[in-house]
C-alpha cells in the first residue's frame, strides 16, 4: 500500500460483523468491520478481510465512509504537553513543533481542542492544525491588555512568548526594547494585525524610531 496517512498508534483492535452477509464457511473471506482505539483514546470503524488488512485500510486515513471515528476522545482534565507529545509520537528531534505546542497549546483546555480537531494525525497535519488554532487564537482569543501589561512588568519575554505565541528569547527582547519598544507600543500593533509576528514589530518600531530621529 501506498504511504501512511493516519500514522497514530493502535492501542486495541476488535473484529466486529460482516459488512454484507454472506454464507457462513465464506465468512472468512469476506470483509468485516473492525474496531480501533487509538494512542488519543478515540474509537474509530474500519474494515478488512482480517487484523492486518484493517489495519493498513485504517492506515490509509479517515474517508467519512468505511473509516471514520464513531467515538471522540473524551475530555482529560490532566492532560499535560508531555503526554500529548507522546500519545502523538513526536520523536526528540522533532523539537520545533514540540516547542510550538507547548507554546501555543499552553492550556489544558487547548491541549484537549487540539484532541478533538485532528483527525489523521502525521507529521504535516499535526502541524497544520497547531498553526491554524494559533491564528485563531490571535484573533480571537488573544490575551487582555489587562493581562497582557501585567506579565510584561513581571517578565516582559515571557509575556510576549504568550502574546505572540511564538519562541522570544532575551536576544529579539533587547532588539525590541532598544528600538524604542514597550507594552503600550506592543499592544497598538497588534490591535492593527492580530497575526504580526515578533520580529515584523521590531522592524516596524526601528522604522518608527528612525523616522523620527530624522523628522521623517
């Protein structure tokens, strides 16, 4: 078959009934319904001759008609970043989009929408779906100005990790501040543009600060 699609781990698998019923010494040779528990907790349908052919037929992904899942994952109140990392099986290696869940998915609640949105989880849709929660989250759920200033005083790097739900080090902090940046300044930007990534704010701040060095 061809490559993988859905590439979660099975934890069970239960063979079921006869997709169409057929004479009794042909049942063996017919396709059944089988069952599937994966890595998530979610249950999902498939079908196959016997366990190996359904598990490659589940292999080949979601098609809202022979595989699909027939019961959501339910909701885990202590779902940590580290579990979802594994029942995922994201290698250490992988470590940019470990990093980026743990920045973007840095609620419980998240971490369990992330659960309930995937469906065939590999490598390119588990970094599709994180990216498009993130922009979401930008423009829908960002954090109050409120919020937002009192992490700043405290910790202004890991406030703006949080603000831009994306790795801010020290090093892209002091270019921030040293162009003239602070929250207020931070907070107006991305009033204008929810997506704005950190380092478009520091290049529009050294523009702004040159100008008016100049009298631009």
């Amino acid at each position: 078959m061809s490559k993988k699609v859905n590439e979660i781990t099975i934890i069970d698998i239960v063979r079921m009934n006869q997709v169409w019923e057929s004479e009794e010494e042909a049942a063996e040779k017919e396709l059944q319904y089988y069952h599937i528990t994966d890595a998530l907790n979610r249950k999902w349908q498939t079908i196959g001759l016997n366990v190996s052919d359904a598990i490659q037929v589940f292999e080949q992904g979601n098609d809202d008609n022979w595989t699909r899942i027939i019961a959501p994952a339910p909701y885990n109140s202590n779902l940590s970043i580290n579990a979802l990392i594994n029942m995922l099986d994201i290698s250490p290696e992988a470590w940019r989009i470990r990093n980026d869940m743990q920045i973007i998915l840095n609620t419980v609640e998240r971490r369990n929408e992330y659960v309930s949105r995937i469906v065939n989880v590999n490598r390119e849709s588990r970094f599709l779906l994180l990216h498009q929660m993130k922009d979401e989250y930008l423009q829908h759920d960002q954090l109050t100005d409120e919020h937002f200033m009192q992490l700043y005083s405290v910790n202004p790097v890991e406030a703006l990790t949080m603000y831009f739900l994306q790795s801010i080090d020290i090093i892209a902090y002091w270019e921030w501040r040293d162009a003239g940046g602070n929250a207020e300044k931070i907070i107006q930007y991305k009033h204008d543009e929810p997506l704005m990534p950190f380092i478009q704010a520091i290049e529009r701040a050294e523009d702004e600060a040159m100008n008016m060095a100049c009298g631009c």
